[in-house]
C-alpha cells in the first residue's frame, strides 16, 4: 500500500517529534467484523509511530479482546486510545479517538501525542483548579469533520 | 490539541472522546449534532456547538455537573 505521508509531511512531523520526553502508545482497536476505515487507520499510525522512538503502536481487535476494549471504555472501530507509557505500564488518561485521524484531525493527533509525551496540557491556572476540585466524572465527547 | 485532551490529561476524572462525525452517523443523530465542533457533555446534560475557550467549556461543565446533582 503507498503511504499515507510524503517525504516533507515525514520531516515536519520528525521535527515536531524531537520535543517528546515520554513514551506514548497508541493502543487501535479494530474490528473484523465491521469496519471501513480500519485498515487506512492502522497503515496512518503505522507511519506516524515510525516517526519517534518514543512512539509505540498496539493493535487490538474490539470483538476479539472485548475484556481490554472495556478496561479502556472503547466500543466502537477505528477507536484509539493515546496512553503514556509503554508494555505493561500504560497509563490511561481518558484520550480518545474514533475514526481516521486525517485531515484536521491528523495535526490534533500529531499534538495530542506530543502533549501527552511532555505531560504538559497547557492549560490555565483557573482551569487546573477547577478540575483539581472535581468530585464526579465528566465524559466529553468532541464531535468534528475532517475539513 | 483538543481542549478535552488537555483536560483529560489533567484529571484522572475526564475522559475525552474526538469522534469523527461523518463515520458515526448514528452516534451524531443520537446526540442531536446540529454543528460541528459539538462537545457533549456527559451524555448530554450540555451541549457546546463551535470551538470555544477554555473558560467557557469550563462553566459548560459546571452547568452540566450542577443539572444532574440537581442543585
């Protein structure tokens, strides 16, 4: 299959790798059973997580590994999950993604994995304190085109 | 970085799902999504059309966790 990124796209993205201090995995759940996108997805990320050393991928099938789909509340294909760390400590912080990450969203995944890679969100103060408060859980699901 | 990424990377409380919506069309008529970007907040309690600031997704929150303590 051709490749998803050209030689230039490769090297910017390298060059915004350079940054990154932790590793971070992707963790792509498929699904045999139903899922259009799901083989460009995993060639895409294949391609980005060659980009860093810092970078692993995992994939995964919903159906077949339902019992780690549900650990990481995934129910749908193509649906990624960006943890930090990697093998056995992969920490989970609540970022998802479901599916193709292209277009608009492929430079949100480029910065997500960098982000959560340097564990700095950059968010304000009063923001970090209200969600330091927080007593009971929020589930925000971000809703968007890839124009 | 989506804002919800950055929250979630804050708090072990947050979890935040970027759906693509012209893949989930089920998923868009289930929660009424009229524009995109739409956050939805817990399910549905709030619903935020367009790219908003930090501040405002805040207080959306606020609202959304106020309505169902019911206070």
């Amino acid at each position: 299959m051709e490749g998803f990124l050209d030689n230039s796209l490769k090297k910017q993205v390298r060059l915004v790798f350079e940054d990154m201090k932790e590793p971070v995995t992707i963790l792509f759940f498929g699904s045999a059973a139903q899922c259009e996108y799901c083989e460009e997805t995993i060639q895409l990320l294949t391609e980005v997580t060659a980009l860093s050393d810092l970078l692993a991928l995992e994939v995964h099938d919903l159906d077949e590994e339902s019992e780690l789909a549900s650990r990481y509340h995934v129910d749908k294909a193509p649906g990624l999950v960006i943890g930090g760390g990697r093998g056995e400590e992969i920490i989970d912080f609540g970022i998802r993604y479901y599916g193709v990450p292209a277009g608009s969203e492929f430079g949100a995944l480029i910065n997500d994995l960098l982000t959560v890679s340097k564990r700095e969100s950059g968010l304000s103060e009063e923001t970090l304190v209200f969600l330091a408060g927080l007593k009971e859980p929020v589930h925000l699901m971000v809703f968007s085109t890839p124009t | 970085m989506v804002l919800a990424h950055r929250m979630a990377l804050e708090s072990p409380l947050v979890e935040a799902e970027a759906i693509e919506a012209t893949e989930f069309r089920e998923l868009v008529g289930r929660h009424n999504v009229s524009g995109v970007p739409q956050t939805t907040i817990n399910h549905g309690a709030r619903d935020v059309v367009g790219a908003v600031p930090e501040h405002y997704l805040v207080a959306e929150i606020e609202k959304a966790l106020k309505k169902e303590s019911g206070s």
